[in-house]
C-alpha cells in the first residue's frame, strides 16, 4: 500500500528547473531509496514531501495529508533527518532529544532510543565533542523521537568512516524491521544497493527509472566487463570493430572492455592473432554502477 | 515551550564569556570606576551627584547593548547557519519560539544584571535604588525589547552569522556610543545627547527614572515604537535557512 504518492512534481529556483515532472510511490514499510548524483533534484524533491518546500506542480499525499496544506499533522507523522543539520555546540545530548521529545504528543522513551543507538554512555556529552558517526546517530535519534510513521534521511552516511557508515547500514534496516517506512536520500550506489527494496534513480531533475537494485541491474543483464594490460601497444580499433564489443575503454595502462555475448573469446582471439598477452585478466559482471551509467549516460561518482 | 527557555538559559551559562559580559561586567565596571576617588566626589557637572551616580545608566546601556545587539543576533544567525532553526522546522514546533525563547533568556540575564548593579551599587558605594522603580522596569523593558527587534533585524538581513557579527557590532558601537559608555554623557555635545535620549535603549529615560524625575513619556513613546516597527520587519523579512 503506498503512504508516499508524488505526481508530477516540479519545482523551480530562480527559472533554474531542480525537479521536472517526478512520479513515484512508496509503499508502507520499505527502504525507498532515492538515488542520483549531486545536484539532481533529490533533496529538493524530498523537501517537497516533508513540506518544507512548496512544488511549483504536481501533487503530493503522504499519509492522505497534503504536506503544505497539513503541515501541523504531517509533522508528527514524518521523521525526518536533514542533509547538513547541526545541533548548539554546547547542548548534551541528552538535553536534546529531551527538548525534542517535548515537542511531540506521544514521543519515544528517549534513553531507550539512545540505547538502541549505542549512544547510551554519551547522554551527557556535549554536541560539539561527538564524533561525525556519533552526531549522524544523534540525528537519526532526533528523527525518530516522535514515533514517526515514516522517517526521510538524507544523504545519511556522508563524511562517515567505512566501518561508522556500515554500522549505520544497519541501524537503518532495524528502524525498517520496528515497522517504519524509510526514505533513503543518497549518492553512494552501494549503499542503495544493500539497503533499499526499491529505487528511485533522478538525474538532472527528471525520473530515470524506479525499481528494485536486482531490477535495475537486470536491465543491463548480459552485459560484461573484460580488464587487462596488453603486454604490447595494441590498436584499439581492433577491438572496437568486434560486434561483441560495446565499448572500450583505456585507464593507464589496462583497457576496459565492455559488452555482450562470448566477449572474453572475442577479446583474446585478436589479442592472440596479434601474439599480445593480456597480462592482470579479470571478467566483471554488471552491478548497480553499470545501471546507473545505462540508465543516465554518465557514472554516479566521477 | 518552558522547556525551550530552560535549555537555551543552560547554554548561555555554558558561555562563560557571554555570562562575563552580559551579566558581570556593569557591576565589575562599576566596582572600578568607583575605586578612583574622583569619581565618587560630587562633581558639579552633575548637579552635585558623583560620577559614578550619573554613569549608572550608561552601565544598563552595556548590559542591554551585549545582550540585544552581541549575544542575540549572532545566536540567532548561527542557529540558522548551522540549520538548528531549519530542524526545528521538521518538527511540531514553529522554530519562532526559539526566537521567542532567546529573547526571553535575555530578560532573565538583563534583569540579573542590573539587580546585580543596584545592589553592588548600593551596597559599596551607596547609589540609591531607582525613584521610580515602576517606569524604571518599563523603560528596562523597553529597552530591551527595543535593541531586541533591532538585533533580529541584524539577524534577519544578515547573509550568514560572521555578517551578523559585522553588523551587529557597528550598531553596538553607535549604542554604547550614544548611551556615553565611551565618552560620559557630559562630555558629549548638547546635539548627540538629545539623539541618544531618543534612540534604544533609551539611556535618558533610565537616567531618570532611577535617580532624577520622572522618564520623558515621549522617548519611551519612540523606544516602543522602534521595537514594533523593528519587531514587525524581521519578522516578515526573517529567513529561517
């Protein structure tokens, strides 16, 4: 069942079009992740759904509430994590979720919450001397005190360390399993990939594609990837006229070659008709990062 | 929204130079300038009071000026800057109570502050306790409302908190300037004196409710209507991210 219905929707800066006709639903309970590079319209298009924004078009329920017109009840619905949201330096942690537990009619058991955090022996740190993973965790706390229905987090794991950004992976997938409809704001592929159910992939503005990360893949299904040093210059033309080959690419000095069908013996048959080696072989399948690069013409990360 | 007063008070009594400033540094100042026999003589200039009599008001000045126009706007500027105000969005509360409750905490110091003065003043050097205690609270009041709804407008206008800090300083100056915290008032010509009388926070009007007649109604007049005016434009210009 969908709690999150977003039809055309369009907002405009200064004439500048940030999001240009985006449709999508999410249905009650999953990680709906929205994925896309910097400036592409995601947090805009989430402001809009929290109603901190208004659309310039379209139309937006969340919960059967209008975000601007039901702003009061919507707010204590929807939990919500901001991309760049600092706290005062010197408030305790404590005092904060206390302040913003204050603000709801039914808040969570703030201590419990710090707990399921692993924040339970910083209640009394001040904000200022928290680490970047510790401030993230303060801030999903803070989205989560009202008991909200649906929690919005952008850009969550921005700035965080490998491992501080693996454990808040998992946080994220408990808040799912307590039953809460997650909106998941990022640019990092691997992080859509492992937590998402479904993906809302936005370019430019527009709406390139919403599916499951097995869906989204599977739309580039089939296609390969052969990696290898030639041990002698070699003439990429070669290749490039081989009806397996899509693409070839040079990084250094290993060549990328990229597409379908018996594309490994197609590559090694001239490399041996032109007694050259390839030397550090390795064959890859298409993941996330192929799809994305299919679906909006460039790579996610440059 | 008790609860919002209550945290903003603990931290501002984490800031210990804020708290230095805002709420010690009149009495201390005083207990200085005190300390010079010169000053505590009756001088003619001032009708035969002391000096230190006659700068009383001008100690209020500091205390009103650091809160409404130092502490206020740069508070305010950063709390946007830093996207407090814009989370406090997302949540059941309108982020104007934190206005609200600055403004509040702010009260609570100033009245500290200078009840700190009387009694330092009182107690060491023998300053009466105003004459007219009543206008004396409604020109205190005033005051600081009025270089309160200044200070927001600092903060309202300002692109980010270190232009906040920048602005807010040069109105500072003209205050403590016109309120004869740098020059006394006696030193100043007739002309600025009768500018400063008018302008926040109405330094003539504590003058003389604490230790002469009766304030001039007129300069409270301006000082109210300075907050509503000020007031009414920071809040329809105020940016909240």
């Amino acid at each position: 069942m969908a709690i999150i219905e977003v039809v055309d929707l369009v907002k405009t800066y200064d004439r500048k079009v940030a999001v240009d006709g985006v449709s999508f639903t999410v249905d009650e309970g999953e990680i709906f992740g929205i994925l896309g590079p910097n400036g592409a319209g995601k947090t805009t298009t989430v402001e809009c759904v929290e109603g901190l924004r208004s659309p310039d078009g379209g139309t937006i329920r969340v919960d059967g509430l209008d975000p601007r017109r039901d702003r009061a009840e919507l707010r204590t619905r929807l939990g919500v994590q901001l991309q760049q949201s600092e706290l005062p330096d010197r408030i305790r942690v404590g005092e904060a979720l206390d302040l913003y537990a204050s603000f709801y009619r039914d808040p969570a058991d703030w201590r419990e919450l710090l707990a399921r955090l692993g924040l339970a022996d910083r209640a009394k740190t001040e904000y200022r001397k928290l680490s970047g993973g510790q401030k993230q965790r303060v801030s999903i706390a803070l989205a989560l005190i009202g008991k909200p229905k649906i929690a919005v987090l952008d850009e969550l794991t921005t700035g965080l360390d490998p491992q501080a950004r693996r454990d808040t992976w998992s946080l994220v997938e408990q808040v799912r399993d307590a039953g809460v409809t997650v909106v998941l704001v990022t640019h990092f592929m691997e992080e859509a990939e492992r937590l998402c159910d479904r993906i809302a992939v936005i370019d430019a503005g527009r709406l390139v594609a919403v599916d499951s990360p097995a869906g989204l893949v599977s739309r580039v299904d089939g296609e390969q990837r052969v990696r290898f040093r030639p041990t002698a210059p070699l003439d990429v033309k070669l290749l490039e006229e081989l009806p397996e080959v899509s693409n070839v690419e040079q990084h250094g000095p290993q060549l990328v070659v990229t597409g379908t069908g018996n594309l490994l013996h197609a590559v090694t048959s001239v490399l041996a008709r032109n007694q050259i080696v390839a030397a550090d072989l390795r064959i890859e399948q298409a993941g996330l990062d192929d799809a994305f690069i299919r679906l909006t013409g460039r790579a996610l990360t440059e | 929204m008790l609860k919002i007063v209550n945290t903003e008070w603990k931290l501002f009594l984490r800031e210990p130079s804020m708290v230095v400033f805002a709420v010690l540094f009149p009495a201390i100042l005083l207990l200085v300038l005190g300390a010079i026999p010169a000053l505590r003589t009756p001088d003619p200039n001032f009708d035969n009071q002391r000096f230190i009599d006659a700068f009383m008001s001008s100690l209020v000045v500091t205390a009103l000026a650091f809160l409404g126009l130092n502490k206020l706007p740069a508070t305010v500027a950063t709390y946007r800057e830093k996207g407090v105000l814009r989370r406090f969005s997302t949540t059941p509360v309108h982020p104007a109570r934190l206005l609200v409750a600055q403004v509040l905490v702010n009260l609570i110091a100033g009245v500290i502050s200078i009840v700190l003065l009387m009694v330092v003043g009182r107690a060491v050097f023998d300053i009466d306790l105003p004459h007219h205690p009543l206008w004396f609270l409604v020109t205190f009041l005033l005051g600081m409302l009025s270089l309160s709804a200044i200070g927001l407008l600092v903060a309202a206008w300002a692109p980010n908190a270190r232009s906040a800090g920048g602005w807010a300083t040069v109105v500072f100056m003209l205050v403590m300037f016109f309120g004869g915290v740098y020059l006394p008032r006696f030193l100043l010509p007739d002309f600025l004196n009768v500018i400063g009388a008018y302008l926040p926070p109405g330094v003539e009007a504590l003058q003389q409710s604490w230790l002469g007649a009766a304030p001039d109604p007129v300069h409270l007049g301006v000082l109210a209507l300075v907050t509503v005016a000020a007031g009414t434009v920071a809040a329809k210009s105020f940016r909240w991210e």
